[in-house]
C-alpha cells in the first residue's frame, strides 16, 4: 500500500468534484425521496398483508 500514491489520488478526486448546482441538486433530492417513500410504501404494503394472513404475525 503506497500511502504517497493513495493521498495523490483522493486529492485530484477532490479536486474534480464540483459543488452541483441547485436545479442538479433538487432533481437528485426529489428522485431519492420518490425512492424513500417507495421503499416505505413497500414494507407497509408487505406488513399489511402479512397481518391479514392468519398467523402471519
């Protein structure tokens, strides 16, 4: 493990990240919140029928 060589690669990482812009922001914001309540929505459609199935829970 060359620890010269892994620094000098994190710092030009580093360096070609950009700040997003607020339009590129939001845009992510909203498809990982779609996401999230899809997932939620998801495990309580599951929960749901697990608790309508007799001895399910």
């Amino acid at each position: 493990m060359d620890v010269k060589y892994d620094i000098a690669s994190y710092v030009r990482v580093l360096k070609m990240a950009s700040t997003p812009e607020w339009e590129e922001f939001s845009q992510i914001a909203k498809i990982a919140g779609v996401g999230i309540f899809l997932v939620g929505f998801l495990g309580f459609v599951i929960f749901a029928v697990m608790s309508f199935i007799p001895g399910g829970m």
